[in-house]
C-alpha cells in the first residue's frame, strides 16, 4: 500500500510479514493488525503527511524462505537505500 505525501523525494517503508498454514493467520497477527489500523489513520490524514508512506506484508516468511520481502529488495533494489527514511 502506497499513502502520498507531500515529498516523495524520501518515503517511510512500515513492513511486517505474515504466515499461515492451515486457517487463518499462524504468525504476527497482532503485528499485522497494528499495521493495518496504522495505515487506516495515517489513510485518514493523508493530507498532512510530509512524507509518503509504504506499508509492506511480506508473505512466505517462514514457508518460503522470506519469498516477498526478498522480491521486494531485489526488484526495487535501489530504491530503498537512498530513498528511505532512516530512524537514525
């Protein structure tokens, strides 16, 4: 999920992951619906943000050997170094 902000010259990248394998969520559920109500408020105010927002839900965690947040990496490979903000 992609929230605009008012720079895009440098983005918040909020990720988690998430595991399932049977019914349901087997790992990080409440993680994941601390994410989910953090992108429903920052969503609400969208248009006070300074910076854009991405939240990420990695899938295949654990079962697939970190398969959606190793996509990410190596698909937006650049990206993510020069253009994301550090809590440093």
């Amino acid at each position: 999920m992609r929230i605009q902000g008012r720079d895009e010259s440098k983005f918040v990248l909020l990720h988690g992951h998430y595991d399932s394998w049977d019914v349901g969520v087997g790992d990080t559920p409440t993680g994941d619906a601390c994410m989910m109500e953090v992108a429903r408020m920052l969503w609400a105010n969208r248009d006070r943000l300074e910076r854009s927002v991405r939240i990420c839900w990695w899938p295949g965690h654990s079962t697939g050997r970190f398969a959606g947040s190793t996509w990410y990496a190596d698909t937006y490979r650049a990206r993510p170094s020069r253009k994301t903000v550090s809590p440093t």
